[in-house]
C-alpha cells in the first residue's frame, strides 16, 4: 500500500480576517453564501490576499482538485493499492475513501470542500468518504508506513523505483503549496528526494509518484498483446 500525502495544502476558508474584503464580499454574494463559508482562493481573493501572512502562496484549492482527481483515478487506487491524504496549513488532515469520486468541475469540488471544512466530513452522517481531523503533518508521519521520503526539489536525486523496489508499504510527501517551502517541515530523518533537476508541480510530482509505484510491483503473471 502506498501513502500519498499532500502536505502543507492552501485549502482553507476566507480567514476571518479578510471575510470584510469587498473582493471577498463580492464573490460570496454572488454564489449566495456567507464569506466565511467560501473557500479561500486566489483567482477570486487576490486583492484581500494581499493583507494577509504568506498572501502570495494562499488560496489554492485548485492544486488539491488536481492531486485528488490524479490519484483518486489512478491504477494504483483502482487495484486498492493507494491511501490519499491532504494536510492544510491550519494542520488538518484529510482522509478520502478509495471510492470517492472528486469532481471534474472546479465549481463543484469548491461546494464540496466548503461542505467538508464546514462540517468535517462529506456526507456528513453516515459512513464520510471524506473526513477532517486535526492532525500535525509530523503527527501523521509519526504512525505513516515505511520507508518515507519527501519530495522536495533540493533534495538527493534518486528514482523512486529505487526506494520502493522490494517493499510492500511506502509513504511519500509532496509540497501542496504553489512556492516556497513546507511551513510544517516533515521530520528530519526522512529521506529529501529529487526526481528532476527542474522545479516540478505537485501534481506532476503527485503523477510520478503513482506510476513509480506501479511500475516497482511484481508483475502479477503473464501479460499477452492482441
Ligand atoms: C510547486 S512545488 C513547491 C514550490 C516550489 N518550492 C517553488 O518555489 O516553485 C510543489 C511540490 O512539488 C514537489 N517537487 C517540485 N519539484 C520537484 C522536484 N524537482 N523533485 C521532487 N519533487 C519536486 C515538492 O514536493 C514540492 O514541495
């Protein structure tokens, strides 16, 4: 089983202290909701970003929407083979059943974040597909299977083939933020691994993950052409 952490995401509500914003009052009029209820996002809270820590990396939902569809569709997940989890910079940690269908529509998966960061699970009675807890990325690493290893671009290049050949469990983190570095850097002893000489995006980083994975399994018995 592979565990495949997005670590640090920008997937927050409107903090309480832009939700006065005429940016943010604006957009949350328009979709008939109340600007607390709204997810943060940069293509609409850009100039309320400004006025707030680390505005020019907030408000990013769309790198969540993107790993989650990525993974969530993989072959990986489809044999059963995959655990998907998002950690937020206000350290919570999103689990997502296997089943769980995302969205393709960005509009729709917006609703959909906006139901779980309100109510800490999706549906929220009966047995969730997604589900909020709060949680420190160090905290869940604590108890992730091994070996783990980081992705970062500074880091050792190495192929993940190598890290996973003959192993039956693995955790990998990859950065949810668009620049700059984890603000919850992941323990020190484990491993900083570069797959490129050339900074990568997380879902392209997500992507090659899942196929590395894929392709270090035993091939499961003859495979016939035609
Ligand atoms: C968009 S990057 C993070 C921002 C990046 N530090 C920057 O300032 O452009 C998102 C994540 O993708 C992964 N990543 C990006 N480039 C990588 C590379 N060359 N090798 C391995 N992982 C990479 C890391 O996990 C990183 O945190």
């Amino acid at each position: 089983m592979l565990t495949l952490v997005l670590a640090d995401a920008e997937l927050e509500l409107v903090p309480q202290e832009v939700q006065g914003h005429p940016s943010v009052r604006a957009h949350a009029r328009r979709r008939g909701r109340s600007p607390s209820a709204v997810l943060l996002d940069s293509s609409f809270h850009h100039p309320a970003l400004r006025a707030l820590p680390d505005g020019s990396r907030r408000g990013r939902p769309d790198i969540v929407h993107f790993f989650l569809v990525i993974a969530l569709d993989s072959i990986a997940n489809i044999e059963g083979q995959l655990e998907t989890v998002v950690h937020t910079r206000h350290d919570q940690v999103l689990r997502c059943r296997p089943d769980t269908r995302i969205p393709k529509s960005y509009s729709r998966f917006v609703g959909l974040m906006e139901e779980l960061l309100t109510k800490g699970a999706v549906p929220p009675e009966g047995e969730p597909l997604l589900r909020l807890e709060s949680l420190t990325l160090g905290g869940f690493l604590a108890r992730a299977p091994r070996p783990a290893v980081v992705l970062h671009e500074a880091g050792a290049r190495h192929e993940l083939e190598e890290v996973f050949a003959g192993r039956d469990e693995a955790t990998v983190v990859v950065g949810g933020f668009p620049q700059g570095d984890f603000l919850h850097p992941p323990p020190g002893d484990l491993p900083r691994i570069s797959l490129h000489g050339h900074p990568l995006k997380a879902w392209t980083a997500a992507s090659e993950v899942l196929t590395a994975w894929r392709r270090s399994r035993p091939r499961r018995g003859p495979r016939t052409m035609g």
